[in-house]
C-alpha cells in the first residue's frame, strides 16, 4: 500500500499593510518641501517678470531712435509757395535704410493725404481730429507691416502758408520690424537667468546643508538616547539640545519619571508578592513532609487538613493577585464600560456570599433603594470590588455580628454603594494606608493577604468613584465601633426614552 502524499505545506504570506496605518513622515523632508516648493514655484514666475521687463527695458533705446528719426525727417519737410516740399537728402535716406539686421520704413504724407515720399502702403494711424491738432509730438504705436510686426513712431508737422491761412498737417512716420529688439531682450534674458540656473544648485545645497546642520541637535539626541542602556531612566540633560526641542525633552523626562514609577511600583508589588506567597507554600511543603513521616491515620489527616488551608491560602493569594493585575491593566484592556442596575448588580454578588455568612455565623443583609440605580460601568470589576469588600467585612466581623449592603442615591446627581460592619472599626490613622498593598494593621489576627482593599481602591478609580470609610454610626457596642465603606459614583446623564440598549442586571 503506497502511502498519501503528504500535503503541501502553504506558503508564507506577509501580512497585508493595515490601510487605516498612519503613514511615517520625516520631519527634514517635510521641512525641506516647505522650503523648495516656493522656491520652485516662485522661480518661473521670477523668469517671467524677468522677460517682461527685459523688453520694457529693450524697446526704450530703439523707440528713442525712432523718435530722433522722425524729429529728423519732420525737419526736412516745409511747404515753398504753397506746396509740400521735402529736403531729405541721398545720404539721410541710405541712414533711414542702413540695417543689417531690421527693416526701416518712413513715410511722409501731405495735408490731404497725398503721398509725398517713402513708402506708400505704410499703414496709417487711427486718430480723432482733436488729437491730429496736436503737431510737433511724437507718438508710438504697434502695427504689421506686409504681415511683419513692427513699431512704428509719428508726427504731425504744421505746414505754415505763404497767405498767412491755418496751416496744415503733413504726416511723417518711421517703422522698423523688432527683430533687434527681441535680440536684445534675449541677451538681458540670457544675462539673468543664466545665472540662477548656477546659483539655484547651490542655493539647494546650502538648503539642504542648514537643515541638516539645523536637524542635527535631534540625531545627537537620537545617539545619547540610543547609547543608554535598558536600565538606565534618568532625566534627558536639556541644557544640550536646543530651546525648541527642550519641551520634547521635558516631555520625554515626564514620562521616563513615570516609567521609573511604575517600574519601581511592579517590583515592589512582585517582591511583596513573592513574599506574601512564601508563607502558605512553606506551610505547605512543611505539612506534606510531615505527613510522609507520619504512620498514624489521624495525624495524616490533620496534616492533610493544614495542607489544605495552606493551599486555600495560596489559591486565594494568586486570585487576588491576578484581580488587581486586571484591576491595574482595566483601561488597556478594552473592556467596555456600560449602563448597568447597580442595585441589581449589588443583590446578586450579596445572594454569592449567603453561604460563606452562615458560615461566619453573621447576618448579611442588604437594602435597596425603591427605583433602579443606573450607573456605567464594567460589572465585572464591580462584581470584584463588591466582593472583596463584603469578604473584608465577613473575615474582621465577629460571629453574631451583622454585615449590611446598601445601595441608595441623593438628589446630587451621585449613587452610593455602602458596605457596614460591627466589627473592631479601622483607627482614623489606618485608613489610608489600608488601601496600600499588602498591609495589615498590627495585631490583627484575621486572615488575609492585605490585597483586598487595594483591588477596591484600584477598581473604584478605574469607574471615576470615591472611597471613604467611616465608623458605623448604627454600632451599639463601644468596643465594637464597626466599619462603613462608602464608595460615590457620578450618575450618567439622564437617559433619552428612546435608548436602545438595556441597562446591564447580571
């Protein structure tokens, strides 16, 4: 019989990223894009004011040129007995014409637009009759040329007459195409941008330097947090960072203190415990050694019965221990606060505890107010908090005694979970410390880890309530002045009628 292969084991997949994960960012290249981004943004626009202003600055000499040119040719222009005569020489014609590089056209042109001299399909300016009065200026203007842009400066020139009659206009206009010019806004172009493609290099090197420079007091801080060792929770010195990293540092030194705290706080409470567990596990080794050595039957069975308290002892340790552990880690866990009775709640820890009171031989009651008591909270620790005040009573109350629950409220908005005893009462001095863990008041014989209490205050902080103890104002016996255990909890806003969840009753 040949055998089944054997499955084919799957192959190792990454875990997916979390698409709610917050994405790392890095604090210098934040701040370097802060930097860069106006830079670059504002560069092309700098180029571009740049080019606007190199051809105001360029079309400055050449329309003065144009200027003289045609203040020049208006003086060559006057009227010999009644006709428009021009005296505009070979030579100052070829000046007009001499350009390698631009086409110059001049035209002059009579009173009734007649053709006097120059070129006859020059275009001609567009003005109203007020503005052709005024001779002698010389203006400016963009036109085309056989379809070739070009600017064009002209005047209008009085013709004074022989008869002494209004003189007239004559029009004299000079246009050259603006290749020269556009040459010449390309060299200032040239001559300033040119220059910021080499400095804007080094303007990003000497950023990118500063900010590293800038950035470096957190690398040094980064090192010297880096290099202490594990153990090592002293204060971060903030005389060597800078003053804007010193709030950081005061924060960071915050919470090393209150690391160091709790650091010290859990190696108390484990050396406390490894104390604490000492007793009943010796107690324990010792009894079961001693019963190895007995041979009578009834000596085996007290040996047994020790055996057993010693390891209820330790059992009851180990469970407190991990009541407050929890108590202690409630707001790390995640548990759910939510609205419960906790009258209700406080009547069936109460019904837990009938037995372990005839055992006692006290009477356990408990009183309940007429209305339900709606509080928020996890009924789990309250359970535990309930519990472990009503065991302190029973284990400190005299047999014949009474202990008494009562739940009731005020009209201050705050509900009240009360724990009375007739037991020997707690000294005004004690009643502090009694809520540390692991104390016992001296010369008290009753059982106990002194873990109780401390789970109560734990729990009771955890819900936002107050504990006070108190003696019991219904005590008849002087030397038995009893124990009163009030903790008030803040009462929820009133709820709506419409609320869709049900207040908690188990």
């Amino acid at each position: 019989m040949s055998a089944a292969p054997e499955a084919a084991e799957p192959e190792y997949q990454p875990p997916a990223p979390d698409a709610d994960e917050d994405i790392q960012h890095s604090l210098f290249g934040e701040i370097l894009d802060w930097m860069l981004a106006p830079l670059l943004l504002l560069w092309p626009m700098s180029i571009a004011i740049t080019y606007l202003v190199a051809k105001s600055i360029a079309n400055q000499p050449f329309d003065h040129a144009l200027e003289d040119s045609v203040t020049v040719l208006a003086q060559q222009v006057r009227s010999v007995d009644g006709k428009l005569i021009k005296s505009l020489s070979g030579s100052a014609r070829d000046i007009l014409r001499a350009d390698d590089i631009d086409n110059v056209y001049f035209q002059i042109q009579g009173p009734k637009g007649e053709h006097i001299d120059g070129d006859r399909d020059m275009p001609q300016p567009v003005l109203d009759d007020e503005d052709k009065t005024s001779a002698g200026g010389v203006r400016f203007r963009n036109d085309a040329m056989h379809g070739t842009p070009v600017r064009v400066a002209f005047a209008y020139v009085q013709i004074e007459r022989n008869d002494g009659s209004t003189p007239q206009l004559a029009l004299v206009q000079v246009a050259e195409t603006l290749e020269k010019r556009a040459q010449l806004a390309n060299a200032i172009i040239k001559g300033v941008i040119l220059p910021q493609f080499i400095v804007l290099p080094v303007v990003l090197a000497l950023v990118w330097f500063a900010l590293s420079r800038g950035l470096s007091p957190l690398a040094q801080l980064q090192e010297r947090i880096r290099a202490r060792s594990s153990e090592d929770l002293s204060p971060i010195a903030s005389n060597q960072v800078p003053e804007e990293i010193s709030p950081l540092v005061r924060s960071l030194n915050e919470m090393l203190s209150r690391l160091s705290l709790t650091i010290d706080m859990q190696k108390r409470f484990i050396a406390d415990a490894a104390h604490q567990m000492r007793t009943p596990l010796a107690g324990m080794r010792m009894q079961s050694e001693l019963a190895l050595r007995q041979t009578d039957s009834g000596e085996i069975h007290r040996s047994l019965e020790q055996l057993a308290k010693s390891s209820e002892a330790a059992t009851r340790l180990v469970n407190q221990l991990l009541a407050l552990a929890r108590a202690e880690n409630h707001p790390q866990t995640g548990s759910v606060m939510q609205l419960l009775d906790l009258s209700e709640l406080a009547r069936m820890v109460v019904q837990d505890w009938v037995q372990a009171s005839f055992a006692h031989r006290i009477d356990l009651g408990f009183e309940a107010p007429a209305q339900p008591l709606l509080i928020t909270g996890n009924p789990t620790m309250l359970r535990e908090l309930l519990s472990n005040l009503i065991d302190n009573a029973l284990r400190y109350t005299p047999a014949g005694g009474s202990v008494t629950v009562r739940v009731r409220s005020d009209e201050l908005e705050h509900g009240y979970l009360e724990v009375e005893d007739t037991g020997p009462g707690i000294a005004q001095g004690e009643r502090e410390r009694v809520f540390e863990r692991f104390y016992r008041i001296l010369g008290n014989t009753a059982e106990g880890s002194g873990l109780g209490l401390a789970i109560v205050r734990e729990i009771a902080q955890q819900h936002g309530a107050e504990v006070d103890i108190f003696s019991n104002p219904r005590a008849t016996q002087p030397k038995l002045p009893g124990a009163l255990f009030r903790l008030t909890f803040p009462l929820p806003p009133a709820q709506h009628d419409d609320e869709n969840e049900p207040p908690y009753y188990g």
